[in-house]
C-alpha cells in the first residue's frame, strides 16, 4: 500500500532533441538527428501524465542530445507549466554536460533554481573528462552547479580510456565538494584487463571512504548486498523471478519529437536503431514473467545486478538477455562492496556516514550478504 512517505512517482523523460554538441567517446545514441520536440507535443504529453491515476507525483525530465541546445522550447514548457495548477506534486529536472550553461541559460535557471533541478554529468578529473567528452572540463561553471543545487550528485561515466583513474576521478569530485554516482560504460567492447583495473580502482575507493567516514560513498562501491542475502532466502523458499530491475515500461515513459511513446530514451531509435521491431520489444518488456534472464536466474546478484533492458536489446535482440561486461563489473562491485562493508561493521559501524541509520537487521542482512558474496560470487 502506498503512504505519503512513499509516494509512486512516474518519470516523464522529454527527449527535447535527439542533436548534442559533444561526441562522447562511449555514447550509446548511434542514430541522431537534429529534431526538436514541439512544445505543443510536450505539453499535451505532461498534460496526460497528470492525469494517470497510478502516480501521485510527476518527474518531468528534459533530456537529449543536450537539453539545453532546445533552451527556448524548455523555457517555454516549464512557464506555461509553473502558470498553472495541477493535481499533484511535480519536479523539473534536465541531465546536461553543462557546457551551455552559461548566459542567458545561467540566468534562468539560476532564476529558477528551485523548480528545476540540473544534474550535471562530469567524467572526473579535468584530464579523465577531456578523454571522455571532448576537451570540456575547463568550459563547465562547476560552481554554478554547486552553489545552485548542492545536493545533486554528480554523474560520472568510467570508459576503457579513463577505467585506470576511476578512484582519482571519483576523490576529485568529491573535493570539488559533490556528492556522485557512478557507473561503467554501457554497450562498448570492454577487455579482459579492463576487469582487472577496474577490481585494482575499486579497491582503492573503498579504502579511501574507509580513510574518510564522513564522505557519503559512491553508489558503485555501496552495491545493496543486503538485497542479495534477502534474494537468495526467497529462491530457498519459492522459484521466484525477480521483478523490474528499473522502472522502464511501468514507472518510466519517454517521448519523441512525433509524441510516440516509449519504455525509456534507451529503446527510442536513437539508441536501438530504425529498424527494429520496437513494438515487440515493448510487449516482451510489458510481460512480468520475463524481468530475469534464465541464465541469472539463481545467481543472488540477480536484484542488484545493473542491467539496462534497451541496450541488452540492442547487443541481444531481447530486453533481458544481460551484457556479460555488466555481469563481470557487477560481481567484482559486489566483492568490493562486501570488502568494503565488512571493514566499517568491524570498525565502528556508526562512525561512517554510510551506516549512520542502519538498525539491528540492516547490520544482519548486510552481514549475510557478505557471507553470501564471499562464498558464492567469484570472479
């Protein structure tokens, strides 16, 4: 049952364009144009999103290609949004590089700092960052972004090219004073001595949250562990099949520039191509029997895997087949992650920021769980 301190939000995303002005070196939009969503389109789809019954609060998403090349449309929609009422509670929020906001960009949002919301993905370091998106560190108002909305985490994307300095990149944003989340490149070809850098920088980001209890830890190095101890005592007792991993095709929808309707941006033609079969996709995703690839079935991991059903789809022709890159990044997260738990529960859980409300049975999950990595998951 719902209750007002657990609201069920849907995510709106408004793919304003598909153009960007930067060429990410493991952007996984292949298919781009320079079409604009109207804003008629976007209003007739907030519109009807208000009027789900299954949400009691909207995120509107502006997202691209880089949002804010579409700036005019954005200023658009959201005063024609904010000089209304509507029937439940709503956020605007756009994912940016950061690179245009300046001007008269600046201007607005920081007029308006309190109803959008700007995340900003940087890649790390200033040299990790110019690697991954062309030479844009030092074209970023990184202040703006911090004195605006302090509590935003930053987004950072780990490539081939700067997995070797992925715990320097991750200090550094933290001592530009973010908070962050992290993930590795999906869809690109990653190699057998990837792996073994990847585990090396993982364990040095667990030794440095270890070094400095009051940083609030990356989501990579804090896999919910816990979740596999509680997953696996449901395989014992039943065949379960774990649910949704994300929230796409039930609490996610996008919407392209002709107002079609899609899961999230990753199955849009964009990301997955013009000549796939979409629909089928669609209805495969609609089916809840089928959330779990059959090979992951039993794997306690299965509920804490990352996984990202567009882009398996594109690699594997079905939404659930898993890329085996995420599988092998994920059991070493998880491995790191035990490691990284066991050391703050032996030395006075309490005093890490991470573990600050942990009660009695968090600490005896997340006990199990390590238990539960250490025995099964190899790698």
């Amino acid at each position: 049952m719902n209750s007002k301190s657990n609201p069920r939000r849907q995510i709106l995303t408004l793919v304003m364009t598909e153009h960007c002005n930067l060429h990410c070196i493991y952007c996984y939009e292949k298919n781009t144009g320079k079409h604009v969503l109207s804003v008629e389109i976007a209003q007739a789809a907030i519109t009807e999103a208000f009027q789900n019954p299954k949400f009691d609060e909207l995120e509107i998403d502006f997202f691209g290609g880089e949002p804010f090349v579409t700036f005019e449309n954005i200023a658009e929609i959201c005063e024609w949004l904010w000089s209304r009422e509507w029937p439940k509670p709503y956020i605007c929020f756009a994912t940016t590089n950061g690179t245009l906001v300046h001007g008269e960009i600046k201007e607005w949002v920081t007029k308006h700092k309190d109803r959008f919301v700007i995340g900003l993905s940087l890649d790390g370091t200033p040299e990790m960052q110019n690697i991954n998106r062309c030479n844009t560190y030092y074209d970023i108002d990184i202040n703006l972004f911090k004195e605006l909305w302090p509590f935003q985490p930053i987004k950072m994307t780990v490539s081939r090219q700067t997995v070797a300095n992925m715990a320097n990149g991750i200090i550094h944003i933290h001592g530009l004073g973010f908070m962050m989340t992290c993930n590795t490149a999906f869809g690109i070809e990653w190699k057998p001595e990837d792996y073994v850098v990847f585990a090396r920088e993982m364990k040095n980001l667990a030794d440095f949250y270890l070094w400095n209890p009051g940083i609030e830890p990356c989501n990579i190095i804090t896999m919910s562990i816990q979740r596999a101890a509680q997953y696996a005592e449901q395989v014992a007792q039943a065949d379960t099949i774990i649910a949704n991993y994300c929230g796409a095709g039930e609490s996610m929808l996008s919407i392209d520039r002709l107002g079609k309707k899609y899961p999230c941006q990753t199955f849009m033609p964009m990301t997955v191509g013009r000549d796939y079969d979409l629909d089928a996709a669609v209805k495969t995703l609609s089916s809840r029997d089928n959330y779990s690839d059959q090979k992951c079935k039993h794997c306690c991991l299965m509920p804490v895997c990352q996984t990202c059903y567009g882009i398996n789809y594109v690699n594997t022709g079905s939404p659930f087949i898993r890329d085996e890159h995420n599988c092998t990044f994920s059991k070493i997260r998880a491995k790191a992650s035990a490691y990284f738990m066991s050391e703050m529960i032996t030395h006075r859980a309490k005093n890490y920021i991470y573990l600050k409300d942990a009660n009695d049975l968090d600490l005896s999950y997340m006990i199990r769980g390590i238990n539960l990595i250490n025995e099964f998951v190899s790698i």
